[in-house]
C-alpha cells in the first residue's frame, strides 16, 4: 500500500535490477519494458489516487523508481532515449482522454476532456487543436486563454484570432473555458490539471517542439497567461499575457528569467486597476533587468516588453503579440534558476528546471537563487513573506507589496545535473546559504534518468545524475 503521507513514494514491485552472465543480451529490451511497467504503474497511481480530490492532489508526492543502474557517460545518450521511448509506450498505454490528431486549424477540428470530478465537479473543458502553415517537423505549440464573456462565444473568437495572427507555421490548443461563475478562473487546479496534461501529450505525441511552447491569453486569459507564466516557466518558451494586470504576488517576476515576456496593456484600461498594476510589472521588470541583466552563463536573463498603449483601452491590438514570442526557444539547463515557489489555488510544484523539493523548509513560499559556474553550484534558499504596503478600497485588491527574505532551514532539496551544467568529469562543489554541503564527482544512473522523466514528463530533462542536500 502507498502511504501518501511519505514523501518520497516508492511505486512497482522489486525493480532492482541485477545482471548475470549470459543474460546481457535480452537485458536492453527486458529492461526498456521494466522501465515503461514502472512509468504505466507510477501514471496510473498518480490517476487512481492523487487525483480523487483537491487535498491529494496539492499534496505533493515524489515518486523514486527502485531501479538501480550506473552508466558510463559515453552511454548516457543512449540510456535517455530509451527511457524517453519507454515513457512514451506507457503514456500510450495509459487509459485516459488523448489529444485529437491535429489537422489545419481552419477547420475547427476540436475535442473536449473530461476534468477530474475530485477536482472540479462537472468541469468539460472543449478545444481546438490544429495547426497553421507547413507542417514538417516538430512545430512550435501556442495555447490561448479567451476572456471572461460567454464562453461559447469566447471560444469560437480565440478560433478566429488564432487563424489570424501571423506565427505559423506552428500548432495552436485553444481551451473553452470549463465552466463560468464569479471567481472562477484559468489558474485553478482542475485547469492546472489540464495544462499538464497537454504538455505531457503533446510531448509524447511528438509533434511539439518541445522548445517553443507558448502560453498567452486577452482579459481574462491575460490575467491566467501571467500566472502561468510564472507557476510553469521552466516549460515556456515565451509568454504574452494582454489586457489583464496581476498583482505581483500572484505571479512572480524572478520565475519569469530565461523566458521571454511580452505584456501589452491599454494605457486608459483602468477597469480593477489593469493600467496600474501593469506598470508594476513593467516596473519589476525593468528592475530585476537592471539588478541581474546576465545569467551565470552570460546569457540576457529577463528579456521583456512591457508597454502601456496610447489611448487603448481595455480592447488593443491583439496582433503584436505571437510574433514577438516565436523568436524565442527555451533554454532546458539554465546555469541561473530563481524560483519563488509559491501556492497557486493551494498548490506548489515539486520541481522547477533543474531543482525537485523533497522536502519544503516552509509551508509558505521559499524563494530558490541557483547560479552555476565552473562547477561551483551556489543555491541561496529563503522563507518569503509578504506585507501589502497598498491596497485600493472598492475591490480590496493588493497592488503593492514589500518582501522580506529569511534564510531557510530544514529542508531537502534534489539538484538534478547534466553535461550542459557541469563539467562531469570533474568534481562538483555544492555550497547552501554559505555554507558547502557537497564536494565529490558524480556518477550517472538510470535511477536519476527515471526520477528525473517521472518528475519532468520533459524530453530534454532526462537527466543523467542528481545530488541530494539536507539543509
């Protein structure tokens, strides 16, 4: 039985492996099978159980396969495509809605899923999917969020704006929104559910590259775009919220580094204070570009446009935004992470680019600043706490905040690594809020393959080799 009051959650009977003499022959395919059993047990243990109500499934739960090989590094290469395609037949294999084959997008082919009843009562989420210009290869993948009008009719425009915006050749998801009422939104976990699901699918289907996703939205949509953006931004490539305006709270700048962000806003849009708080993030922006303009490997960190329009109100030029975000391609192995990691409908991610909590130092937010060079990885790691220092009255909305940063303590953390991070011949040091915590050389594993794909679902996350602190 799985104690999901345990973090770390061992899933498949007696995986181990071990070789003896005359069995190196079938040993590759026996074991591709082994691995593709544990990810189809470890999927339907995540669909089984995590997902029979909202409390399982905020909680979360680190999933560590048993299976025990060391790999030679001229190996690594191979080992990762087999347990990528292992991980594709058990997501083949997994009984649960697939995404439609995509055709031309204009001709409206659509879907719908099912949500999750335990994490959103009868909660049926429609979408097209289809694609724009040639076809050839992998294809850069947009979703679209619509606005809060009816949604029908929302829909059937995010149809016709995603025929128009001149971004192909490329793949397009636009959601209907499941359901309407006050307060009901893109972000929430039954929608988070979904979000993960398409990536997931999308990458097995093998149609995406899975370098140029983009999430972008209008209204409503823009409000959802930003906080996704934040929430899973080691998945996009770029992001382009327009016409909304989060508090900063609620979607993080500092997650948004090594993305691109396009935020386009009227300049007269003064509808729950949408002109206002869009400044704001221009504002942090600006500033956060200001205070760390390259990342430890001297790349641009917070590339972003961020512009109020003259004399636009709540409805702007929708046009300016898909062009700009299909220049950019995600970089999978930044040598600078910062991750807030903050709640989202109750909810946290157990992982960000390279980094997996095994165990959070706080209930709260805990803020991640990683920089690595020459085989020095510094991580300073705080508790994050909040104080509004402005708050408008007609709608209670917090505008403005001020942070306050404590060092952490008492968690345990996973730093996933490969040959685009570190040099793995040599010696890795690891130092923890000043203080070193690891100096030694790196094996390569399965085990760390499987965890890492596990964790991931990502094609360029299969990583080689972790190390593991206590802090």
């Amino acid at each position: 039985m799985i104690n999901f009051n345990k973090l770390t959650v061992a899933v498949g009977v007696a995986l181990t492996l071990s070789v003896t003499p005359g069995s190196t022959q079938a040993q590759p395919q026996n074991l591709q099978e082994k691995i593709k059993n544990y990810f189809l047990q470890t999927l339907k243990t995540k669909q089984n159980a995590e997902l029979k109500s909202k409390a399982t499934y905020t909680r979360n739960t680190n999933y560590a396969t048993d299976i025990q090989k060391q790999i030679k590094n001229k190996d690594i290469a191979s080992n990762q495509k087999m347990v990528w395609t292992a991980w594709c037949e058990a997501n083949r294999e997994l009984q649960e809605q697939k995404l439609i084959k995509p055709e031309s997008l204009q001709k409206g082919g659509h879907g719908s899923w099912n949500l999750p009843q335990g994490l959103e009562p009868n909660a049926t989420m429609p979408y097209y999917y289809g694609t724009k210009g040639k076809t050839d290869g992998k294809l850069p993948l947009f979703l679209y969020l619509h606005g809060s009008g009816p949604k029908e009719q929302e829909w059937k425009t995010g149809l016709l704006l995603g025929n128009r915006f001149q971004d192909g050749p490329s793949l397009y998801f636009i959601p209907q929104i499941p359901n309407e009422g006050d307060y009901y939104r893109w972000w929430q976990v039954a929608k988070q559910f979904a979000w993960e699901q398409l990536i997931r699918q999308a990458f097995v289907d093998g149609n995406v590259d899975a370098n140029r996703l983009y999430v972008f939205g209008i209204s409503e949509g823009g409000y959802g775009s930003q906080r996704l953006a934040s929430f899973y931004a080691d998945y996009w490539a770029a992001a382009g919220p327009m016409a909304g305006g989060e508090p900063l709270k609620n979607a993080p700048v500092e997650n948004c580094a090594n993305i691109g962000f396009s935020f386009l806003t009227g300049a007269d849009d003064t509808g729950f204070y949408r002109n206002i708080l869009t400044y704001y993030t221009q504002m942090a922006f600006d500033s956060a570009q200001l205070s760390q303009p390259l990342s430890a490997d001297k790349r641009p960190l917070f590339r972003h446009r961020i512009n109020l329009l003259p004399g636009m109100q709540h409805r702007i030029d929708y046009d300016l935004t898909t062009p700009w975000l299909k220049n950019f391609v995600r970089n999978p192995y930044p040598k600078t992470v910062l991750w807030e990691d903050f709640e989202m409908d109750g909810r946290h991610r157990s992982g960000f680019y390279n980094l997996q909590v095994l165990k959070s130092p706080s209930e709260q937010r805990t803020y991640y600043d990683m920089a690595i060079n020459n085989n020095v990885i510094k991580i300073n790691i705080n508790d994050v706490e909040y104080t509004t220092i402005e708050k408008e009255g007609q709608w209670g909305i917090e505008m403005k905040f001020n942070r306050s940063y404590r060092q952490s303590k008492g968690g345990r953390l996973r730093i996933y690594l490969n040959d685009q991070l570190v040099d793995m011949d040599k010696t890795v040091t690891v130092i923890v809020n000043d203080r070193q915590l690891y100096r030694s050389n790196i094996k390569a594993t399965l085990q760390d393959m499987i965890n890492s794909c596990t964790e991931y679902f990502d094609p360029c996350r299969i990583f080689p080799t972790s190390i593991e602190l206590s802090y």
